[in-house]
C-alpha cells in the first residue's frame, strides 16, 4: 500500500451511503482533502423524475421487502446516524455530508448530475485544470455533455468483474450465483453503463459467513485504495495518456438489473445485528 499518492484533482460522485462515506474518507485520509475539489451527491433512489414513496415501492416489487431495508439501512438510516452521532473513536465513520463540511468540500446534491445546473457546478469545480471524476455506488449515468467537457477525466469504480458482471448490484449477483471471488474494478466511464476500458482490479474471496453488506463494503476499500495506487502509480503521466493505457473489456457481457425476489432470498445474510452494533 503506497503511503501518499501524489496529488491530482479529485471530485467524488457518490450517493449517501456507508459505501460513499467508506471511499471519501479513504481519499481524504492517503491524498489530503485538498485533493478531492467537490463531492456530487446522489438524491435519486431509483428514477430520476420518481418520487421516494413510488421508488421504493418499486424496489419493494421488484426485489422485496427485506432488499428494500437493506438498502434503506446502508443509506438513509447510516448516513442519518454518521452525521449526528457524537463518538470519541476518531475512525467512526461519517457521512458524506458531514466529511464536506468538516474538510470545507463544496457538496452538490442532484437527481440529475446531467442537468444545466449539474455540469455548471462541475465545470466551476474543474476550472482550468485537468481533474478525475470518480463515481463509486453513483445511480446516475453520466451523459456526453459531461463526459466530454473540457479537462474532465471520468472514472467508476464497480463492485463487480467486467463485462461479466455489470449492473445494479453485482455483489448479490456473484454471492447469488456462488462464485468463490469478488471482484472491484476501476474503469474509464463511458456512455453506456458499466463499460469503458479497464485500468485495473482486484479480487477478494468470498466469505460465505459473512453480509452482503460486510463484504461490499470491504470491497470499497478495496476500490479506493486501487483508484490511489493507480493515482500513484502514473503519478509522472499526462491523464490523456493514462486514460488511453486502459483494456478492452474481455469476456461475454451481461447485465443484471434490480435483483429478483428469488435472488435476493438466496442469500442468508444482507445486513445483520453484527454489523450494526460494530459499524453503525
């Protein structure tokens, strides 16, 4: 593990969650918060014009009751109880809001990072400097207005081997379909979701005792510190030339959507009493 990436402008796409609250406090903890110019906050649940009571019935349809806490618990509840807990352990995690503000981060929330409003805050971030964009656990799909403005450099990391396992929640599909590894994968993002070239990744065995939600969240750690040994790693290099070191996508693509019901039961464990008395 390299100590201190050298420096590069960073602004985090994310959503507020223990996921997105585990790799803004990973940047700012090994790059310095003087690095990470912005955070772009996810508000959509599921679509972009939906309302919260429709989104989550949506989800409570498709992929059940107990997929529906899940995701409430590792967002609204977590990022409800980071930022207004009072803890002496200094590595008690925070939300993403409460790290902005902590570090002076200019935050910007969105349902819709395409919007007029949306790529003006990124363009004032951006400035005249080349920057990384970084989306990890981000439900938006950046469009070409924005990948394509000018010294903006965009990059995703995905909980998921590619192009096998693209989509939604890749970590419950490979749990689902009992693959021995977890795979985090940083790629260049592109206009379709999911695809772009690979720059690296990295694999962790799975622990059939273990959460879903105890192994996604290690597998972000794991994306952060691959994202900042990348960072370090072609520290020297114009990002023109780092972005276009990357690999086509090998293998036969598949997409997984929202997680069936059928899935979803397949797994024992999403959340348990463990986790939230050790991490919540």
């Amino acid at each position: 593990m390299s100590a201190n990436p050298p420096s590069r402008r960073i602004i985090l796409c994310c959503h507020a969650s223990a996921y997105g609250s585990r790799v803004l406090a990973d940047l700012i903890a090994r790059i310095g918060p003087d690095s990470v110019v912005a955070v772009v906050v996810s508000t959509r649940i599921r679509y972009e014009r939906g309302n919260a009571l429709r989104d989550i019935l949506s989800i409570v349809r498709t992929s059940g009751i107990r997929y529906a806490c899940y995701l409430l618990a590792i967002t609204t509840l977590f990022d409800f109880y980071a930022h207004w807990r009072r803890s002496s352990n200094r590595y008690a995690l925070s939300s993403v809001a409460r790290q902005c503000e902590k570090h002076r981060l200019p935050l910007f929330k969105t349902k819709n990072i395409n919007s007029e409003q949306g790529r003006q805050f990124i363009q004032q971030q951006v400035g005249a400097q080349d920057t990384i964009l970084l989306t990890a656990m981000f439900n938006q799909k950046l469009s070409i207005s924005v990948l394509s403005l000018p010294q903006l450099f965009c990059v995703n990391l995905h909980p998921g081997q590619l192009p096998q396992y693209r989509g939604v929640d890749p970590v419950l599909m490979a749990c689902y379909e009992k693959q021995a590894y977890l795979e985090m994968t940083l790629h260049q993002t592109a206009a379709e979701l999911d695809e772009g070239h690979v720059f690296r990744s990295k694999k962790i065995a799975v622990d059939p005792s273990a959460s879903l939600f105890a192994q996604q969240l290690q597998l972000f750690a794991v994306g952060a510190d691959i994202f900042m040994q990348w960072l370090s790693d072609n520290a020297s290099q114009d990002l023109r030339a780092v972005l276009a070191s990357g690999k086509p996508q090998s293998g036969k693509p598949a997409y997984h959507s929202w997680p069936k019901k059928n899935q979803v039961a397949g797994l024992d464990k999403l959340i348990t009493l463990a986790d939230f008395k050790e991490f919540f």
